[in-house]
C-alpha cells in the first residue's frame, strides 16, 4: 500500500474498499503512521482516537456493509465538536476539562452513514481568527510550505486533510472558516445553505453566522459527505456547464488581489466561457459595512456563550479572544438588531441577484497563504490584518446564508496553490456541488501533491 492512497479521494478509497483491495484496518494504520510521524511538523490534531478506530475497522471488516455510503472511511474534526468520550476543547485551555457524554448530530450521522472518526482537530481558539494560529496547540502550517499559514480558523482540519493524515474532515465556518483553509492548502472547502447542515452539539461561536463545512481533496467528496450530512438531502439536477450563467462581481471581489490570483481566476473564465457558459458581470451589494456589520453580531454572541466562563476562568482565554469578547460587551442592543437588519437586507439583495444568475464566481481569496507570525500583508500598496485579507471574499457569505465551495484551479509562482470560490442560490447545494464537480473534472488542471519530504 502507497503513501499515495493517503492522498486519495473519498471516491477512490471507497472503491478501492468495497472491491476489498484495502481494509479498513489498513486505512486506519496508514492513517496511523503518518499521524505520528508528522504530528510536530503539521500540528493537525489536539487528540486522537486511533485504537478504537482500529476496533471499528476490524468491525468493518468482518462484516462490510456496502448500503452504507462512507464506510470505513477515516475523518476528523475539529474540536468544536462534540464526541462522545473525549473532550471538546475548543482550542482552548478554557475548556480542558470538558468531557463529553453524546456525539454532535454531525458526528451521528457520518458514524451512521459508516465512516470512521480518528481524531479531534487543531484550531484558533474557540474559532476566532483567520489565520489559525493557536499559542496552546501550535499553529498548523500549510502543507507546501511550513514557513506559511494553514490558514483558519479550521486550520487543523485543513492540515489534517493537506498532510494526508485523514480522507476528509469537519470544520466550521463563520467567516470563511472552512473554504478559506482548504482554498489555501489546495483542498475543496464547501458551506452549505445556512441550516442544512446541524450545528447541534457544536461550540458555537456565532449563531446566526455559524456553518458545518467539509474539507475534502475533490468536489464529489464533498458531495458524499454532504449527502450523509444535510438535512432533507434532495436529488442533484443535473446542470450543463453551457448556456450556465456565472454573474462575475464588479466590485470588490477582484479588488486588491494578488495578480497572479486573478490571472487563475481569468484563466478559469476563459474555460467556462469555451464550454458554453454565460459570464454576466454583476453589481453586488456594497461591501462598506459589510466586517462591522459582522463584528456588530458575532462578538455579542460569542460573549452570550462564554459569558458563563469568564468569572472563573477568563485568565485561560487568549489575550486576543479576551479582547473580542471585550468589544462585544461594549455594543449596545441597538448595534447588534442594527446588523441583522443589514445581514437581512444583505441576504434579500442576493436572492434577487440570483433571479438573473445561476451561480457566482470570485477568487476565494485575495492573497496566498501568508508567512506564519506575518501581522499585515500588503497587496497593491494597501496594507490590513491577514485574517482580514484571508477571509475577505468569504465573509458576506456567511451573513446572507447563501452555499458557497472553494476549489483548486492554479499553482503560484511561490508554490501556493490558488483557489476560487463558486456561490450558489439558496437551498441550491446540490446543484452547487454538481456545477464544482463539471468545473474540476473539464478543467486542465491538477494540483500537485505537497512535497513533504
């Protein structure tokens, strides 16, 4: 068995298990070993749980069950969520102690559908930040270059999937959290339609912004976990790429970008364009409020969860997430009822954009994987915060609920990959993932493998 099956798609190992040319025991113990051999270097996981995977791969085994869509397929998630047995942390030092008696509802339903959990991911503390950096458990580095950013705050379950130590895993996002990472670590990051995925039994962080996403290698990955995951999946229409119509933003998301970025992004445009699609420049809502309006709703819900723990335990917190729940005691009622009136607005403006187009093209992000400890990057002689710059194309998804994937479609100069970013119509998943899976398979392109030694 090859290293190369640690890099494999859901797709393939799935094949490969149910034609009996794997085990599940064997999947468990590649997964194992490369787990071990590269925990400092990738920082990926807070916890594993590989010897009662290994139990429940010999189950597997002895009696395989091909009705089940993901069996024997090993996944991890982010310890924002719930497993039974094990502690969720958070990422946090806040909540070492918080042992847990039931699973997620997510969790539930990918041990139903047959995979196999192996452990709990790496993160920025209680999700806040974009960056994925984390003073406790170490900060994840990208998989083509350990000098740079995994990004986050999923940046575990990125790195996790990058450095071939799971098939997929779970992740969060509030901001970008999820499609940010994988976008760039070379993975396809996928947000459903806000509420089609539980968030039962998950840390929240902000409840009116908060998604269960996926970190997959291809997009049909992400549509098997999506099939097991969603609520009241429905049957994928199938969509032709030709006479597709991509409204393509004018504004802000093709600004201050990184040139080569936008380089892929034309060169991709220029494919779907000789497939036959539709390319509509489109006039988007104004983005000028758009991270106030954001801040102006998550902080008050991130401090109405942690609230409980800071009289006794608010020395643990982070000297930056103490900072974030401080602002968020100082907005006032009328701010936070203010921001969801946008976040409304925000969302009826779409869905009347999305009357003219089928989907929604942009870059997923405006920049590379920035260097680990970098505070600002600079793009067009415009400096500002790299978690800003990292999630500044996948942020206003989040407000408005729309899906939204990311996936690979070019390599940088630098040896980063790039990523774009496709947004669908609300409750449209499917057909998001269909249109993802056409994109990926028709374009000439293939991402290399990180090099890792």
């Amino acid at each position: 068995m090859t290293a190369t099956l640690a890099f494999a798609s859901l797709s393939e190992i799935s094949s490969r298990l149910r034609n009996r040319e794997v085990s599940a025991t064997e999947l468990i113990d590649l997964y194992a070993d490369r787990i071990e051999r590269l925990a400092e270097e990738s920082k990926a996981f807070i916890c594993v749980d590989i010897e009662a995977a290994r139990g429940r791969a010999a189950s597997i085994d002895k009696n395989f069950d091909d009705e089940l869509p993901l069996n024997g397929i090993p996944y991890s998630c982010k310890d924002l969520f719930n497993v039974k047995g094990l502690p969720t942390t958070g990422g946090s030092q806040v909540l070492q102690d918080n042992l847990v008696h039931e699973d997620a509802e997510v969790v539930k339903r990918m041990n139903q559908a047959g995979a196999n959990f192996i452990g709990k991911n790496n993160l920025h503390e209680f999700a806040y930040g974009a960056t994925g950096e984390n003073t406790l458990y170490g900060t994840p580095p990208n998989p083509y270059d350990p000098s740079r950013l995994a990004g986050g705050s999923s940046s575990g379950s990125a790195a996790a999937v990058g450095f071939g130590l799971c098939a997929a895993a779970l992740g969060t996002d509030t901001g970008g959290s999820v499609r940010a990472p994988a976008s760039l670590c070379g993975l396809v990051g996928f947000k459903p339609t806000y509420g089609r995925i539980s968030t039962e039994g998950v840390v929240p962080y902000s409840w009116t912004l908060d998604h269960v996403g996926t970190l997959t290698r291809k997009a049909a990955d992400a549509g098997l976990l999506f099939d097991s995951l969603a609520s009241e999946p429905k049957t994928p229409v199938q969509t032709s790429l030709h006479n597709l119509t991509i409204g393509i933003p004018q504004s802000f998301f093709f600004e201050r970008c990184d040139s080569e970025i936008l380089d892929s992004i034309d060169a991709l445009m220029n494919f779907l364009h000789r497939e036959g699609a539709i390319l509509k420049p489109v006039p988007m809502p104004s983005m000028e409020f758009t991270r106030a309006v954001s801040l102006a709703v998550q902080m008050p819900e991130a401090l109405s969860y942690h609230n409980r723990y800071l009289e006794q335990r608010g020395h643990l917190y982070s000297r930056d997430f103490r900072a974030g729940l401080a602002l968020g005691q100082c907005l006032l009622a009328e701010q936070y009822i203010r921001g969801k009136r946008f976040i409304e607005t925000y969302r009826n403006d779409m869905d009347r954009l999305f009357a003219e187009v089928d989907v929604i093209l942009t870059p997923a992000t405006p920049v590379i994987a920035p260097k680990i400890g970098v505070i600002e990057v600079t793009v067009d002689g415009y400096a500002e915060p790299a978690g800003n710059a990292i999630t500044r194309y996948t942020s206003f998804f989040n407000m408005t609920g729309h899906p939204a994937i990311t996936l690979p479609c070019g390599m940088h100069s630098k040896g980063l990959p790039i990523g774009a970013q496709l947004v669908g119509k609300h409750f449209g998943d499917e057909q998001l993932i269909d249109i993802a899976q056409q994109v990926e398979s028709g374009y000439d392109f293939e991402l290399p493998l990180p090099d890792l030694g």
